[in-house]
C-alpha cells in the first residue's frame, strides 16, 4: 500500500545510545509511548526510519517489517527506534 506521508522531509538523525541501555524502568515507559500512538504516528515514524533500518525498508514504506510480530510489538521497536535515532519528539511535534 503506497502512503501519503505528512512530513515530506526526513530529519536528520544522531544516534543515542542510551536509548539502547534502557533499564525496566525506561522499556516500560517506551512501551506506554508505543500504545499510544495513533496510527497516523506510528506510520509517519516508519517513514522517518525508511532506509535507516532494515526492519522499516520494506517497498511499503509507513511500516515496521518483522515476520512474526505482533502490532503492539512493531510499535514499540518504532518507538525504541525512533528515540534511539533521535527523531521520535521532532516527528510528533511535526505531527501537531
């Protein structure tokens, strides 16, 4: 399915590690942000991430592409990924 995106731009992305040092504490809180997202979010946030991350470059770019995942599942690494990236704030305050 070909989206139509309302960010046109990719944002620049710097990495932050921390975001993969994350404690119970922070992954549940991660977790929290990925049921939150609207799916316009989730897909936007996709698109940020296309041809960063092998898990988001599928030709159907708006999604996170793991077999056997659940939705709840690819939120979450979206978020993870995004935070990770540095783009998950600036995407969703493009959003506003």
């Amino acid at each position: 399915m070909i989206m139509d995106f309302e960010i046109q731009q990719k944002f620049e992305q710097s990495l932050d590690p921390s975001a993969d040092k994350a404690d119970g504490h922070s992954l549940a809180k991660i977790e929290l942000l990925a049921q939150s997202l609207s799916d316009l979010e989730y897909h936007e946030l996709c698109h940020q991430l296309h041809g960063t991350k092998s898990e988001f470059d599928g030709a159907d770019d708006g999604e996170c592409h793991v077999a056997g995942w659940s939705d709840g599942q690819k939120r979450w690494f979206t978020v993870k990924s995004a935070l990770y990236r540095g783009i998950f704030w600036q995407t969703l305050n493009e959003l506003q």
